[in-house]
C-alpha cells in the first residue's frame, strides 16, 4: 500500500538567525538546503527514484544538486518507517560530513573538545515525520497528513543534554558552549588561532558557531561579501572604468599597511572597477577590524581616494528583503492529484532559481531561496526595484495555479539598517515588514531604522488606483527630495498637522497637506511649484488624516532612500539594470 509522507527539517529561523557575519548568515541557510537534499535523495532512493518525489519535483538527480530545498519534503513511499529512517540517517551523515571540514583545523588540540562538539553536532538536526494511507483522494490525503505532522511537531522531544559543560556559551546565539578554550595559550598563539579562526575578540564557538564559520562553502560560498560591502553598493556603482586606476593604487597603499599584504581581496564576484575587493574598506569606521594600530594610515589613504576622484562618503544603510508567497495554502489545496502538485514544485522552484538571479542583478546577496521564501541583502538604492521585479515574476510564475481565494502572489517586507547594528535585529525587524506586508496579501512594507527613535514603516499593496502603488510613491517622494523640490522638514509638519487636527476634519486635513507641500516647495524648491499631477497621484484625493500621517512616514522613509541613489550619482525614476 502507498503512502503519502511528509518530512520536516529543522531548526529554520533560529539556526538562520543566530550570526554575526553575512558568511554565518548564508551557511546557515545553505547547510539546511544540503541537509533537506540529502534526505530528499535518501527518500527518493528508497522509494523507487525521483519521481516518488512531490516536493521538491526535480526531474534528475542533477536538478536535485542545483535545488534551494525548502525545508519540507513531501512523497509517496511504500514504506514510509524505512523512508523516513534512512532520510535521518542521511541528514546525520551530511551533518558529520560538513563538520569534519569546519574542525579539520582544530582536530587533535588539546585546546578543542571533539566529543563534546560531536554531541552538539548530533543533537541539532530536528526532524519529524509523518504519513498516511494514500486512499485516492489526493487533497484529502495531504490535509491529513500534514495535520498529523503539524501534530507531531507540536509533541517535541525533550532528551537530557549530553553535552553540558560549565564553559562558557557560545555568543551567537547563547544554546551550547564553547568547545575551543584558547585562554592557557599565550597571547601570540591565541591571536593567531583566532585569526586563523575567524574569532573575533570576545567571540566563543560551540561546535554548530564553528560549523557555520568554517563550513565547507563551496564556490558560490568560499568568498562572502561582508554587510558592509552591500552597504557599500551605492558608492562601487558611481565609480567608472577611468577610476580604476586610482581605485587600484588605493587598494595597494592599504594591503602595504598589512602583513603579507592581507585579506581584503575576498568577493565571490569582482566588481568591475573595485574588483575582488571588500566594500567594507570605503567605511572608515570599519578599517580598525583589519587595520589595528595602522588605522589612522588607512583611514588617510581612504580620506584621500575619496577626495581625489571627488567621491562623498557611503551611507552607513542597506536593505534586508524578506518576502513570501500568498494564499500559496489555498493553490496548494486546489491540486488534486499528486502530479499537479509537482508541477506546483517545479513552479516555486523555477521562481526561486529566477529570484537567485534578479537578488545578482540589482547588487544583492541571496541568504535563502527556499520555493516562495526569500532573504537577501540589497543596495539600499536597488532595493524597491529588486523588491518589484521580485513580486512580478512570482506572479508570473505562479498565474497557473488559481484558486477560489484568488492566484499567489509575493508580500516583501524591507528592513533598512545601519550597518553596524546586529544581524539579528536586522532579520526581525524584515521579518516584522513581511508579516505586516502579509496581513493584507500583495503587498510591499518598508521600515528604516536610523538608530534614533522607534524605526519609521509604511505598507501598501502593489497596485492601487487611482494612487500610484507605494514602491512607485517612494520613488517619486525621494525624486523631489533629491531635487530640493521637497524639503525634508515637510515630513514632520505633516505629522503635527494629524496630531493637531485628528481624524473629526479629513477634508480640512487634506487640503491642509496640500497648502503645507506647495508653500514648503515655493518657498524652498528650485523647481518651480509642484505638478498637480504629480500631486494628486501622491496625495489622491480626500485622504483621511490618517492618510496624510502615512504619507509624512513615506517622506521619511524616502529621505533614505534618496542619500543612497545621491551616492549612486543616478537619477531615482530612470535608473537602469
């Protein structure tokens, strides 16, 4: 009798999370993906081949290889016991696998605990199954199944420790603790296992903090760009090919300041002008992670490249995009046999090899790709355009699959950070914009966080009328800033004109709002009085006066978004890809 089994892998958004480098932050996504390959494969072995398969659908073993699997499988199986015993065991060994490369380093030192960090290791995968008697009814089989998985995850395990230890805990992310005590080395060996390490000062790694720091990265991973480098993309797309010579004089002077010339060549993909080089050493505020006691040399070095090729400062903000499809429950209960399902997979996994490409197009890194999730880091000026074609090609993608509550769509939710604030916060505060984003459905939510105050959000769906959509409101917003057709300060007026009139007088209000953004515009603006067509697409017509407070939130919001394009050098409303 066949069965239908699903499989869940975990932990997800904890293990993601828990990082302080983009590196730790991208492994830790690409180590699940390898671990739900691995038991994807072992299912498939047991039960006949690929196309026992529903989720993910590859159609050879290659296209397997190639995959961002989610972190859910979903088969029919003979025997699901078996299946989903050796879809265990596969995970394990994966895991034992990818470890032996991050301790190669350290295995066999007396400083190293390897049965503790084999403990911790072995204790991280969490895996649950569950499965059912496939009756013919295909929805109803799948609706069971994942009820009875749902119920199981909720019934966890609670095992002893076996690996505690009175060490310190790991910092990033305070679980385990520590399997590498370098504190009886001298202080030379212990600086120079650190570096070798990639610890940083006052960092400690459990056994899983070593496994995403020295993980086995493979190509696409061996070289990953930092969170400044991304912060950095508005500047490196403003330098042309006749700086190239000056940029690369500049990044000799720095590598002289450094032993053996240093580590700052370490980009998976060159940048025409600035090359293999990290975007970190534009920040001056960054060069004392590599530089130590030569940093006032750097910093003078970087003073003076930026001011012989006339650049400004970078802004110290990037995005953080996290999106994910709609109503993808209600697509997926509208297949009715097991073979329109997988052409459901085979969809997602279309969208997320095409969304890899369109994070590479507008400058970003991809974290996770996993069907309908996405996480990347983007240019702050890149951003809302990414953020778009994002949406459209999941729609694309996806029109084929209707149901009763309407065809998928994608809600994104964009954290704008500073640099130098935690990888964590960073993530809730993106994941907070999408869940905001979701409520509604096909919709775009955006948060800065300019580390003074609470951070400033605004949402809206991607296509409204007669109101130009949001992305597109932004945009025209931090075209008038940049053009000094709109002063700052017109943002907070608004914001006292709600607080001061409320919600009892809308058209008062919103006339009101008009008067303040045409005299604000005469008074200041060197573009002659604002369009009453552009007016009227940006305001509509008797907005609410909570309306009006959303829309001095979306100047605010567009401030940053028009420092970073002012960076680029490149017009707002007619950048090219």
């Amino acid at each position: 009798m066949s069965h239908l089994l699903s499989i869940s892998l975990g932990p997800v958004q904890d293990f993601i999370a828990s990082a302080r480098r983009t590196r730790d932050f991208w492994f830790g996504s690409e180590l699940l993906s390898r671990l739900a390959r691995a038991a994807a494969q072992a299912v498939a072995e047991s039960s006949g081949g690929l196309d026992s398969l529903i989720f993910p659908a590859p159609r050879s073993a290659e296209e397997l290889e190639r995959l961002g699997v989610a972190n859910k499988i979903l088969a029919v199986v003979e025997d699901p016991a078996r299946a989903a015993h050796l879809a265990r065991a596969a995970v394990l060994e994966e895991l034992r696998s990818e470890y032996r490369v991050a301790e190669k380093d350290v295995a066999g030192q007396p400083f190293y605990d390897a049965e503790a960090a084999r403990l911790q290791i072995e204790d991280l995968p969490e895996i649950y199954w569950a499965a059912v008697e496939q009756t013919g009814d295909y929805p109803a089989d799948r609706a069971r199944v994942e009820a009875l998985l749902a119920a199981r995850k909720n019934t966890r395990d609670f095992s002893p420790v076996t690996w505690g230890s009175d060490r310190p805990k790991a910092s990033l992310d305070g679980l385990r603790e520590s399997v590498l005590d370098l504190s009886a080395l001298s202080d030379r060996q212990r600086e120079s296992w650190a570096h070798r390490l990639g610890v940083r000062p006052g960092e400690i790694l459990c056994a899983v903090s070593l496994l995403k720091r020295r993980g086995a990265r493979g190509e696409e991973g061996s070289a990953f760009a930092s969170v400044a480098h991304v912060t950095a993309g508005p500047l490196l797309d403003r330098l042309r090919l006749e700086d190239k010579p000056r940029v690369q004089e500049f990044q000799m002077e720095l590598r002289s300041l450094l032993p053996g010339g240093g580590d700052l060549d370490r980009v998976p993909q060159a940048h025409q002008v600035f090359g293999p080089y990290d975007g970190h050493i534009l920040f001056a505020e960054r060069l004392e992670e590599d530089f130590g006691e030569r940093t006032a040399d750097a910093q003078a070095a970087l003073a003076r490249f930026l001011k012989d090729l006339r650049l400004p400062a970078p802004q110290p903000y990037y995005a953080l995009l996290h999106a994910d499809g709609d109503r993808m429950g209600a697509a997926l209960e509208a297949q009715k046999t097991p073979d329109q399902h997988r052409r459901l997979s085979r969809a997602l996994a279309g969208f997320a090899d095409g969304a890899g490409e369109i994070i590479r197009e507008h400058g970003g890194l991809a974290v996770y790709l996993g069907g309908d999730d996405v996480l990347a880091f983007l240019p702050l000026h890149r951003a809302l355009h990414c953020a778009t074609a994002l949406a459209q090609d999941f729609a694309y993608r996806l029109a084929g699959f209707p149901s009763p509550k309407g065809a998928p769509t994608l809600s994104v939710g964009i954290a704008v950070c500073h640099q130098m604030e935690p990888l964590g916060d960073a993530l809730n505060l993106a994941r907070k914009m999408e869940k905001l984003a979701k409520k509604d459905r096909n919709c775009l939510a955006v948060a800065v966080d300019r580390r003074s105050g609470s951070p400033v959000q605004v949402v809206g769906a991607w296509t409204e009328s007669p109101r130009t959509p949001l992305h597109g409101r932004l945009l025209e917003w931090a075209h008038l800033l940049r053009s000094e057709a709109l002063p700052q300060g017109v943002a907070y007026e608004l914001r006292q004109l709600v607080l001061s009139l409320g919600e009892e007088s809308p058209e008062l209000v919103a006339r009101e709002a008009g008067r303040i953004l045409s005299r604000k515009q005469t008074e200041r603006g060197r573009g002659g009085k604002l369009d009453k067509t552009v007016m009227k697409a940006l305001l509509g017509e008797g907005l609410p006066a909570w309306k009006i407070g959303e829309v001095a939130n979306e100047i605010l919001v567009a401030r940053s978004i028009a420092d970073a394009f002012q960076v680029a050098g490149q017009p707002i409303l007619e950048v090219q890809h």
